[in-house]
C-alpha cells in the first residue's frame, strides 16, 4: 500500500498492512534531532502525512529580535520559551468594538503558491490544507483569553460578529483550496484544558460549533476528509464534531483519556491521530519505556483500523533524541512489536 492509501483506509476504519504514522516537530526538536540524526532524518522514517497549514503568516518585526506581526495585526512575543508561537503582547480588542476590525489581506498568491509546493511534494503522502487558529483561538489571539471569556457571556452580540468575520475569512481560504486536489482539510483549534472544555460545553455550542459546521461543509467539497485539532480533553464534544461531520481527531491525549473506553465508545465514528505522549513519555521515559508504550498504545487504537499513531503534538525540545529513535523504531518495526 501507499502511504496515502494506508490513511485513507485508516480513516475509513479499515486495517492495513502497517498502522500509518507521522512526527512533527518544533523548532527546537528539529534542531536536536539534526544534530543527532542528520539533517534528512525525517525522511528516514516514511511520514505518511503532508500538509500545509495558514495560521497568519507572522513576520519579524525589524529591530525588536523574537517579535512577529501576523497578517490580523497581532503581535507575537517569542523571547520566552516558545519559540515557535509564542505569546501576543496585547489585545487587539480590548474593548468590545466590531469596528476594530480589520480584515487581513489575504496572500493569494503565496497561499497558491505554498499549495502547489505542497503538492509537488508530497510524493505518495496523503496531502491536505489546514487553518491553524481556526476560531476560538483566533478569537482570543485578538481579544486576549480573559477578554475573549468574558465577552462570550457579557457581549454576545459582538463575539458572534467577530467569530463570523473570522468565519468568512477562512471560507475565503477554504475555497482557494477546494481548487486544488487534496485529501483532506484540517482545523486547528484549541478548546480543551487538562480536564474538561476551557470555555465549557454550552458556550462552545453556541459560539463556536456553527461556524466549525459552516467550515467543514465547505471544505468536505470533492470528498475530503475533515481533520480536527484541538489540545485538552474535549470527550465532552465527540458527539457534536461527529454530528456536524468530522472523520479525524488530533490530538489525542494518553494523560487525559482513558484510551480503551474512547475507542470503544467512538471509535466507530472518529479516527485518531497522536496518542504518544508529549507531556510525559518522551520527554521523561527511558528508551524502552517508549518502545513499550508506544507499542502498546498502538495497539489498542489501531485495533479495526481508525488510528494514525503520532506523537500527541509536534515533538518538544526537552525530548531526548534517544526517545525520538525508540518511537521510530516501533513505526518502522511494527511486525516485531507485534502490532500487525
């Protein structure tokens, strides 16, 4: 089988030959494991996946190092930690005013031209787009966290029409890449915390569940399939994504779920990307502990098929290249760990 091929069965809920499996990385991830590996690691180890994700564009500001402006006005600070988003400096809307908006110019020409690069690229890869920053964190990217909560329940109507402005802003980038063939759609978005919904189930309902519908009915045209991330337990919401037509699920927490009774209950109806923990395997387990889990975490999602193992997120720059090495040892070797 072809990789796309596996994922597309995968997403189907059909076994393959090998359960498909992908690894992202950050900025500093990626530059310990050249380090370590190589500079052509990633291509060592057969990726199945291969896409291309707008999230803004963020440029570096000329004279204030680690500081990007993004294409929504919004000033990212990457002095701390992360150095891969990192944190707005501050709020766009501070004040509950729809005036304030100001609807980006949209690159279509670069946006093509990432695209068609994408897609001369992808060899046999399952290929598609992605809006990172779909809604929610769109919303508070502008607004501030505080703000963006506290507006949903204290000025309804001015954040139903700021999310429908960023809505028809991503229908616009949706349609752009409905001209082109790719095999999927994905939405990046934020919702959950540790335990439970950062802005809780109802509110979710109302703000955000109709414009994510909107946005998969469009991107579904010519038979895509619909890829969801969002961080956090959001268990809470499985029946709503299922109800408004979602296939894939990433990311999927080992530390938040109980991963036997998830794939029970929806693994009918959702397939799941991730399930490698981030948060506490790779970063603090020996390299046997990651072989074990892994393996064992492979095999009870890729059970009937509807499973793309991966990390839980794009691999940090606390995890040891050793434990990269042990995960990719599993993927690759999935007959010996007695996974297929």
């Amino acid at each position: 089988m072809t990789r796309r091929e596996r994922v597309i069965a995968a997403l189907n809920h059909e076994e393959t030959d090998i359960i498909p499996y992908h690894t992202d990385f950050t900025m500093q991830a990626d530059a310990r494991m050249t380090a370590f590996a190589g500079a052509h690691y990633p291509e060592k180890h057969g990726a199945h996946l291969s896409y291309v994700q707008y999230w803004g564009w963020p440029t570096e500001i000329p004279d204030k190092p680690e500081h990007f402006l993004d294409a929504f006005g919004v000033t990212w600070n990457r002095t701390g930690v992360d150095k891969d988003i990192g944190v707005i400096d501050h709020p766009i809307f501070e004040e509950p005013d729809i005036t304030l908006w100001r609807e980006p110019n949209l690159d279509e020409k670069r946006l093509r031209a990432e695209y068609e690069q994408l897609l001369k690229e992808k060899q046999d890869r399952f290929a598609f787009a992605g809006i990172g920053f779909s809604m929610f964190e769109r919303l508070w990217s502008l607004c501030g966290m505080e703000n963006a909560l506290v507006y949903m329940i204290e000025e309804p109507e001015f954040t139903h029409a700021l999310l429908d402005r960023i809505c028809e802003y991503n229908l616009k980038i949706i349609d752009i890449a409905n001209e082109y063939p790719f095999d999927g759609f994905y939405f990046g978005d934020d919702w959950g915390q540790q335990r439970g919904l950062i802005m809780g189930p109802a509110l979710w309902r109302e703000f955000i569940k109709p414009r994510m519908k909107r946005m998969y009915d469009r991107a579904r045209q010519n038979g895509k399939y619909i890829i969801q991330h969002s961080c956090g337990d959001i268990v809470t919401l499985f029946p709503d994504l299922i109800e408004i037509g979602l296939d894939c699920y990433q990311t999927f927490q080992p530390e938040i779920y109980d991963i036997e009774a998830v794939k029970r209950e929806f693994g009918q109806d959702l397939c799941f990307w991730g399930g490698i923990s981030t948060q506490q395997l790779l970063p603090f387990a020996t390299p046997q502990k990651v072989r074990e889990e892994t393996a064992r975490i492979m095999k009870i999602l890729g059970k009937g098929g509807g499973y793309i193992a991966a990390p839980t997120h794009a691999v940090p720059g606390d995890v040891p290249p050793e434990n990269i090495q042990a995960m990719f040892d599993v993927f690759l070797n999935q007959e010996k760990y007695g996974i297929r």
